[in-house]
C-alpha cells in the first residue's frame, strides 16, 4: 500500500518568541495534522526552508538584517521521529527570504530580499555549509519609489532540469536567469544569452513554478496581482500570458503572495494577500501552457503567505500568516477546485510549508 502518511515541517517569524520550526505528521487520506512530541526548534525567523532530496538535511534561512547580513541554517533531520539538530550557519546578505537546494546536494542557493542578491553555499559531506562560493548583486529599481528604490530579489528556483536558476527582482520588475554549472571549479551560475524577461515597470515579481514538464513557468506578481505565464525553453522565457487574481471591481489593497501547482502539473494555486486572502485556482493547458480561470476561494485565515500541495496531490495548505494558523483544503482532482476540509492547526506565524517521506 502506498504510504499516505508525511512529515510537514513548518517555518515562522518568531518576533513573539515562539520556537520558529515544527514538524507535524499529515495524513495524505484524511487531511489531518499532528504535531510531533518534542519537535519544536528555537530558532530565529526560519521565514523559508527546503529539504534535501535525501531527507537527512533541512535548510532555513533566518530573515534578519535589514541593513547587515542575515544568516542561513542547516539542520541533520530523522524523518522518522521529526528531530533536528543545528549543523551550523553561515551569513548570507541582509534580509534573506528564500532558500533551494539541488537534488545533488552539491549546492544551497539564498535569495536575499534586502541585500538584492543571490547567495550560494557549497554543502559539505556532513550536511554543513561551506562559506559563500559566489554572490550575485543586482542593482535596479522601479517606479514605485517606496517599494522598488532598489532590487530585491525574492526566490530563486531551479528550473524542473536544474540546468538553470531563476530568480526574480521585486525591485527591477525583472525576472533573472543563469546556467547553473554544478561542478564548476569557478563560478556555478554564468550569464545566458537573454538573461532576463521583464514585468510591467511597479508589477513587483514575486514566486515563481515550474511545470514539471520544464515547459513553462508561472509568476504571480506581488503589487499589480497579476499571474503571468511563461513558455520556457533552455533558459529563455516567452510571455504567453497575463491573468488577473483579482475579482471584477476589486479596489482593496493588493499583496500577490506564492503560486504552486499540482504534482501533475493540471492545476495552478495563487494566492492574494491583503484585503482579498484568498486562493486563485487555475487550470493549465498542457500543450499552450495557457491558464483558465477555475475558482476563488477564501484562505481561512489572514495573509496567505504560502501555500504547499500534498506529494500525492490530493490537498493543498495555507500558511495564513496574521491568523497564526495553517488551513487545510481537498482538491478535487477533476476540477481542481477547493473544498474545506475543517482541518487546521493554530501556529504563530506560519509562513513556510514542506513536505517529506517518513523514514
């Protein structure tokens, strides 16, 4: 029988003193969560984490450092009882938000928020971080002088293939694109050709996800709501596509928070903050790429800052940041739409969600 049971490690900000990690158990056939005994970790603001593709390593940035450098984690995990233990930190630039890792293990890759900047750390045998090997600085700005004075880079991603690394640019309204060279005695990430694809100047790229196809790549964009897809083909991006999160007449503060798709690559999950909290489904066309507008649907909370879809598709959560809770919905796998299953658990800022095997 195929396990329906994973561990579901989630990342917080921690400014009311809360732990900052947890690891719960999720059961993939009912929806339902359970907290592990003794699986809480003090630790600062780990606003954003990955899992090693062996399951023996977690990382987390520590979002700290507006003017100074912040700090990235590594931690040993046992999937099977959801304990983690400190390997070491290494700084990284001011205010770090995201973090990825290669399937290799041979590369961690921090997207600095504050700093405008791309991090990456060669991993050690033991799991530990080695000192920064190279750092990518971004100098741009956009027309929102409150917003976009300067870059700020907010996720970098490898592409399905790990042939490259995406990150986007809130700052500049571009999204960024470099070869990644994973056993390069120099520089991992070298320029490509086309080595960027522009938004609309005060859209604010945000999240990016690949198909798992590598086909295409889809963008929601923080300040204008805007979900923008992508044909993708060996390092160069083509615009096929801009659709709105918003509904008809909406006038509240706008605030594009993560985009997500099933692990069939059918279905696209967006998510709006700020007066909307809500979840955008869309479905994706398999041979254009292009996405169909299939329902909204309230977060269940406040600040929906990420969202993560279960390993066998079958429900998605939310991270509701300023409700302190993560909500639990079934999709449906015809439609794709979201059903409320009354499945939640109350953390304290929630703002990373990750899925794992059990050992």
């Amino acid at each position: 029988m195929k396990n329906l049971v994973f561990n579901l490690i989630i990342g917080s900000y921690t400014e009311d003193g809360t732990e900052g990690l947890y690891v719960y158990r999720f059961d993939a056939e009912s929806g339902k969560l359970s907290f592990l005994n003794k699986t809480a970790v003090p630790v600062e603001n780990p606003t954003y984490l990955c899992v090693a593709a062996n399951n023996r390593f977690i990382y987390t940035v520590n979002e700290v450092g507006v003017e100074s450098s912040g700090y990235v984690s590594a931690f040993s995990f046992d999937a099977s009882d959801g304990t983690l233990h400190l390997l070491n930190t290494q700084h990284t630039g001011p205010g770090p938000c995201h973090v990825t890792i290669d399937r290799a293990h041979k590369h961690l890759f921090v997207a600095n928020y504050e700093g405008g900047s791309v991090y990456v750390f060669p991993i050690n045998e033991d799991g530990s971080l080695a000192p920064v090997k190279q750092i990518i600085q971004e100098n741009g700005s956009g027309p929102n002088h409150e917003r976009q004075d300067k870059s700020h880079v907010h996720i970098a991603l490898l592409s399905a293939d790990e042939n490259h690394l995406v990150y986007t640019d809130l700052g500049a309204d571009s999204v960024n694109i470099r070869n990644y060279i994973p056993h390069s005695d120099n520089d991992v990430l070298v320029p490509v050709s086309a080595p960027l694809a522009k938004a609309e100047p005060g859209e604010g790229p945000r999240h990016v996800v690949f198909s798992p196809d590598n086909k295409n790549l889809y963008l929601v964009n923080e300040m204008s709501g805007n979900v923008t897809a992508f044909k993708y083909d060996n390092g160069t991006l083509e615009q096929i596509q801009k659709i709105s999160m918003l509904p008809n007449g909406f006038d509240g503060e706008i605030s594009g928070g993560d985009i997500r798709m099933c692990p069939n690559g059918r279905f696209v999950y967006a998510s709006n903050r700020g007066d909307a909290n809500e979840i955008i489904v869309f479905e994706r066309d398999f041979a254009s790429g292009l996405l169909t507008f299939v329902q909204r649907h309230d977060s269940g909370g406040k600040e929906p800052r990420n969202l993560a879809i279960d390993p066998t598709g079958g429900f998605l959560l939310s991270a509701n940041q300023k409700s302190n809770n993560v909500v639990v919905f079934k999709i449906n796998g015809e439609t794709g739409e979201l059903t409320s299953t009354g499945v939640q658990t109350l953390i304290s800022s929630p703002s990373c969600l990750k899925f794992s095997p059990v050992a």
